[in-house]
C-alpha cells in the first residue's frame, strides 16, 4: 500500500483506541490536512521542488542567484588553495 491520507476508518479507529471523540469539524479538518500534507510530501519528494513558503523564481532571478552563489563559493574555493611558493598567504 503506497502512502495515502488518513481514512475515515482510519480517525475511527483512533477515536476507537483512545477514547477521545473528536467533533465532526475537527475530523474533516484532519483529513483535510493530512491530504494536504501528503500533496506537499510528494511535490517536494522532485529533486528541484522549490520550498513550500518560497515564491517561483523567473529564470532571469534563478541566473542571478545561481551567479551569487558561484562567486561566493569560487571565492572559499580560491581562498583554501595553498599558496603558490614562495608567496606568503595573508
């Protein structure tokens, strides 16, 4: 069985086992977010889904982030290499 929203036999069982009555509101707002959750799971499962509280990103802001990020880490990159001879490291 592959991953699926809570059931209704599901929250049944629950209330059965626990002994706690939940209101009918409560039980469809569960459902609701387990579903909700379950969507949210599986689109961010794509190795480039984007965060859940991010905005999309044009192409033009993707290039301009992506540039960011290279320089940056060209930067720590250049900075560990070792110095060439006889050049001291500041």
């Amino acid at each position: 069985m592959g991953r699926v929203p809570l059931s209704w036999a599901d929250l049944r069982a629950w209330q059965l086992g626990t002994g706690q009555r939940l209101p009918p509101w409560q039980l469809r707002a569960l459902r609701q977010a387990s579903a909700e959750w379950l969507g949210e799971h599986l689109r961010a499962a794509k190795p480039d889904a984007p965060a859940p509280w991010s905005v999309a990103l044009s192409d033009e802001q993707r290039s301009a982030v992506r540039n960011k990020v290279r320089a940056v880490f060209g930067a720590l990159a250049r900075d560990r290499q070792p110095a060439a001879r006889g050049q001291p490291r500041d």
